[in-house]
C-alpha cells in the first residue's frame, strides 16, 4: 500500500505548483495528481481550495521578521514592510493569495495586528489608521505583483495603439523610451514608495 504524502509535503508541492502556473490555474485536481493522490484523499487534509491556500498564507505569514528594535513608528512601519516583501519573494504567488484572500489564517491576523500597534499612538481616527495599514499592505503587494509581471513580459509593446506614442502621449512616452518602467521592480522603486506612504502619514499628522 503506497504511503500517502503528509501535510508537509502537500504544502511544499503546493508551492511547486504555485510557481509553475498562474493562480488562476491552481486546482486541487492538479495538485493531487502531482502528489499521486486522489482529490478525495487530499480533501481529508484541507477541506477546500481557500484552507489550503489559508495554510499557506498562515505559515508564510510567520516568517516576516517584526522589527522590534526600531524606535520610531516610521522605521518599525519602514522596515516591516521590507521584511513583508522579502517573505513574498520567497513564495511564488504569495502576494496574490495575500490579495486575493481575506485574512483569516492566525499569522495573517497577527501580521496585521502588529501593523496597527505601531500606529496605534499616531493621532488619527481609528477608521483612519484601519485604511492606513490596509493602503499600506496593499501597496507591497501590488509592488510585487508588478515586479513579477514586468519580469515575466520586460518589453511588453504597444500593440494596439494606432498612433505613435510620442504623439498621443509624449510625457509618458519620455519614461517610456528610459529605464523607469523596469525600475518600477527595484528595490529603489518599493522603498521610496514606502517612504512616500509614511511621508504622507506624517502629513496627515500636521493637517490634525
């Protein structure tokens, strides 16, 4: 009788599979055959799509460093969020799932429970400081997913516009024709813009 894969192993071939196809195309079908498994068998482990990809973002989730050394509440928000995208750049697809999926698993909680301790004495509203670490978050996800894109299709063109670019759209057509659209994925990029969100925090601060 064949020995039938642990929880381990269906979550590390869970992230195989995550980094060969699109998250879209992930299915529980494909990932018990991978494993050599019945559907049926690999549903005894998670009862769903949505609680395995929960355990997934559960355990990633534990793994981002929270910075307890930092003493202002723009460096712990500053560097947390460095530590947030390194973890995403270890899993495939991890900041779609993140986006993608409510936050449900413990870790996911905790994760965002810290963000709103370290904003918890900054003096805006509650509801403020909610939509904060949300626009927060948000941001290093969707730099990530960018950063993914742009090295998956680093040269997209322009295939559907009609007229040159230079004529429709010459501002945009100067970045176009330089190096900052592929910068948009450098760590230069994400970290000035998690220096503009915490610019305007602090702005916010002044106007209150």
């Amino acid at each position: 009788m064949a020995t039938q894969p642990t929880k381990d192993k269906i979550i590390s071939s869970s992230w195989e599979l995550l980094e060969e196809l699109p998250l879209t195309e992930f299915s529980m079908r494909k990932l018990a055959s991978r494993l050599g498994m019945t559907v049926s068998s690999l549903y005894y482990h998670f009862s769903s799509k949505e609680a395995l990809f929960a355990e997934l973002i559960d355990k990633a989730s534990l793994e981002i460093i929270f910075p307890a050394n930092e003493e202002t509440w723009q460096d712990r928000l500053f560097v947390y969020g460095k530590n947030i995208y390194a973890v995403l750049e270890s899993y495939p697809n991890l900041a779609q799932l993140m986006m993608d999926y409510p936050p449900e698993s413990e870790n996911y909680l905790r994760l965002f429970d810290k963000l709103l301790m370290i904003v918890d004495d900054i003096k805006l509203s509650d509801d403020h400081k909610f939509y904060t670490i949300n626009l927060f978050l948000n941001f290093i996800y969707t730099s990530k997913i960018d950063s993914d894109r742009l090295v998956e299709q680093p040269e997209k063109p322009l295939s559907t516009v009609k007229i040159p670019l230079v004529q429709l759209a010459p501002f945009l057509d100067k970045y176009w024709r330089t190096e900052s659209l592929t910068s948009l994925g450098s760590s230069e990029s994400f970290e000035f813009g998690l220096q503009l969100i915490i610019s305007g925090i602090e702005k916010m601060l002044k106007i209150n």
